[in-house]
C-alpha cells in the first residue's frame, strides 16, 4: 500500500477535529460512553475521507521508435562512405 500523501494527512486530520467538535457539541453529551463513540466515529470519517483525495498520477514512459528507414538509411550511409 502507498504511503499516504499530505494532502491526504491534511484532510483526514482537519475532518477528524472539527467532526469531533461539532458532534460534540450538537449532541450536548457528557457521559464517557457518548465521548467514545463521538471519537470512533470521527476517525471512521476521517479515514474515509483520506482515501478517498485522489492520488497523483504516475509518470507514464513513453517508448521512443525509431522512423521505419532509419537503419537501412544509415546501412546505406555507411556503404556509399566506405566506397
């Protein structure tokens, strides 16, 4: 597996914090169990939401080809010099 990019620690973070904030605030909970669940479900977003920033794309090789007479034009080259 990749190693993720910062783009994909960046987002993931910033939706964990402020998922966990506003979830806690909106739900008022006070009770450890509450807290917990608030938390796991903050970083079950964030994770979902770090793999899912597109990854950049790879380099892509392109094969160089040679023109279709370029051999036989140096073979004749070679040929008329040494005449």
């Amino acid at each position: 597996m990749p190693r993720p990019t910062a783009a994909q620690l960046a987002y993931g973070s910033c939706t964990v914090i402020f998922s966990t904030l506003a979830m806690l605030l909106l739900s008022q909970t006070s009770s450890g169990v509450g807290i917990a669940v608030i938390a796991v479900a903050a970083l079950l977003l964030g994770l979902l939401v770090a793999l899912t920033v597109p990854m950049p794309k790879r380099a892509r090789v392109v094969a160089m080809r040679k023109p279709v007479g370029a051999d036989r034009e140096q073979t004749e080259e070679a040929v008329l010099t040494q005449s």
